[in-house]
C-alpha cells in the first residue's frame, strides 16, 4: 500500500494505492478540510539588563505548522528576518490549543 499527502490550498488530498492482487489496483482520494494545528516553541534569547548584566530570557511562541521540525524552521526563520541573532530553540511541543479567533 502507498500512502501520499499533498497540500493545496489549505486542503489536504489523501491518495491511497493499494494492490490486492497482481491484476487488482485500488485507487482512493479523499480530501479532507485541513484544520490548523499548533505547536509551542520555547526560543531562549541573550538579553542585557540596564545594569550591563547579560540574562536568558525564555520566549514562548505560537506557530501554526505541520510537524514539531516545520514549527521550530518558520519560527527560526520568522526570528532571523526580525533580525534577532543571539537566540536558541530550546524546545517545541504540539500545543493544546485548538483554534485561534482574530477579528477581522
């Protein structure tokens, strides 16, 4: 059996191919709504206080991605084009929260 995920606009296509027998292919679409899924990412910055002293500030943040590795990427990448340098990811994990009202 082959089992391929594509993403196209924020829906996910499932294919699935499965052979019973030499002369038998089954072939199975199935598209489903993609819903968000969340991830927090802990990011540990170098940061100077007003009196000189150099601390860890712990940041945690929320990242809309498939995976724990494309979660902790964006928010690398979002960093680096904040211009943040002195930062670490310390770690990342699937987030309870389900979905994320914004007015608009």
């Amino acid at each position: 059996m082959i089992t391929q995920y594509t993403k196209n606009n924020n829906m996910v296509q499932k294919i699935t191919i499965s052979q019973t027998s030499n002369a038998d292919m089954n072939i199975g679409i199935y598209k489903t709504n993609n819903m968000a899924q969340y991830f927090q990412v802990k990011v540990q910055f170098t940061v100077e206080d007003s009196k000189g002293k150099v601390k860890k500030q712990n940041v945690l943040y929320l990242v809309d991605a498939q995976s724990v590795t494309e979660a902790e990427a964006r928010t690398v990448q979002f960093l680096t084009a904040q211009g943040e340098q002195e930062f670490e990811v310390k770690a990342a994990s699937e987030s309870p929260i389900a979905q994320v009202v914004t007015a608009e």
